[in-house]
C-alpha cells in the first residue's frame, strides 16, 4: 500500500503543492531535497515528515530521477524528532501536503526507493536525524561535525535510529551509544561506518558530483534492481513497525514525560523509573 493517493504523485501535482519546511529541485536527473526548518535545527515533525514522503515517494516512480541528494540549511543537518510536536504542539503552517494513508516510517521510505540516496552533511546530527543518513547510500560529512545520539538523556530510547544504525555500524558500538547517549566528532563517525567519506566546505560538492556522475555513467534499471536485493537482503520493515510501537509506549511513560519537559524547561530531569 503506498502512503498517497497515486493522483497525488505526479509531476503536476508535486508542482502544485506548496512545500513549507522541503525545498525540492530536479536538475539533470538529480533530485535535490533540502531540509528547510534551520530555525528549528531541522527538527522533524509530522508535517514536515509528509512533504519528504510525498517527494520520495514521487522519486521512486519518476524515471528521469536517477540519483537523490539530502541536504539541509543551518548550522544542524536534523536535530531529530521535534519534541514539542511529539507532545501536540504543532505550529501553524502553508503546506498543502495531504496526510498519507497510513504512518510514514522515515527509513522505510528511504531503504524503499530504490534509487541511490547522498547525504550531504554540513551540519550536526542528532537523534533521529540519523534515520535519513543511516537509511542513505553514501553519506559525505564535514570534517569538523558532531554527531549526538541523547534520546536516552531525555527519558526515550532510540528506537527506529537503533535498527537503521545496526545496518551500518556495529552492533555493540550501536548498543552502547544508544545507551550512553554520548557525542562523537566526525572521525570516529567515519571509523564506525556512519560516514563514507569526511570532507571539507571547498571539496564537499567535487565528493557529491563525482558519486552522481558515477551512477548516471551506469545503468538505472540494473541500480535500482540492486537496491532493492539489497534491501530484500537487509529487510528489516517488521522490526521498524514493531519498534514505533515500542517507541510510542515509550513517549507515553513518565520518564519520558519528565525528560522532554526538563529538556524543554533546561533542567536536569528527575526519573522515577515509571
């Protein structure tokens, strides 16, 4: 079942939309779509989550896109799920996006497009920002970024970021940063597999033609066919349905309650193991 109604994705209506918090591009085969929420360090939230479903969701059916480039304005790439909004509070926007038919899960959407996904990172990432640079397949980074995994410090558990990260990286490092809750620098992110190459702001863009020139040198069809073995090979769809439900349990504890408000409020949190 896809998320839309199929009127929805085509080129005309993707044109008549008005995205608020994406801004989207489609040059010489290369769909652009650039993360445009700086003031909110590009925190996700459901709307926002909508227009970068709908795009996909077009890009995986559109024949002239061969490759994706994730970006994002301001001084954080995603600083993960809009916390705010996760407790109701959604602020007033232009989107003319629909909502889908059924719950948008982020990496699924990414691992099932089909198409060969870039990230390039000029900005911190945090929490669930790694559900898109996780879920890419290449992913070029500055050389002077952090990367944050603090759910744990605000009362919630990385679930979803979890599954996605255990593609790439291994297992216990996953496991123990999920837990700790730490920051590393972008040296280590590469050491552990969540960057495929560091860069700085002059080369960063040479990094991003030379994949994309790559892909558009070989066949469409035969990529697209190899993403899909390869997620059919790593397909971890029942766990990332399983893991929402447990993150949702986990977002209705008091923990979770105290650590988001404390977040909020810039004070330390006080657990009751409830």
């Amino acid at each position: 079942m896809e998320l839309f109604e199929s009127k929805e994705v085509t080129k005309l209506k993707i044109k008549a939309h008005n995205f608020d918090f994406i801004i989207y591009n489609i040059k010489e085969h290369v769909l652009t779509i650039t993360l445009n929420r700086p003031n909110k360090k590009n925190a996700l939230h459901p709307q926002m989550i909508n227009e970068i479903a709908l795009i996909m969701e077009y890009a995986k059916i559109a024949k002239n896109i061969r490759a994706i480039i994730i970006e994002a304005k301001g001084d954080i790439f995603c600083s993960g799920m809009d916390l705010k909004a996760i407790k109701g509070e959604i602020e007033p926007n232009n989107s003319t996006i629909p909502k889908p038919k059924k719950e948008i899960l982020i990496a699924e959407l990414f691992n099932k497009c089909y198409k060969p996904i870039i990230s390039k990172v000029t900005g911190n990432v945090y929490a669930g920002g790694y559900l898109l640079i996780a879920s890419s397949t290449y992913v070029v980074a500055l050389n002077n970024l952090k990367f944050g995994l603090p759910e744990v410090k605000r009362g919630l558990f990385p679930m979803q970021v979890m599954a996605s990260l255990l593609r790439i990286m291994p297992a216990r490092k996953v496991l123990d940063w999920c837990l700790s809750g730490y920051t590393i620098d972008a040296k280590k992110a590469k050491k552990w597999g969540l960057i495929s190459k560091l860069a700085s702001h002059s080369n960063i863009n040479k990094v991003v033609k030379k994949w994309v020139d790559n892909i558009k040198e070989n066949s469409p069809k035969a990529i697209s066919l190899g993403i899909e073995a390869y997620d059919y090979i790593l397909d971890d769809s029942k766990k990332h349905k399983y893991l929402l439900k447990m993150l949702q349990k986990n977002i209705k504890s008091k923990d979770a309650k105290e650590g988001m408000a404390a977040f909020i409020e810039k004070r330390k949190p006080n657990w009751t193991n409830d």
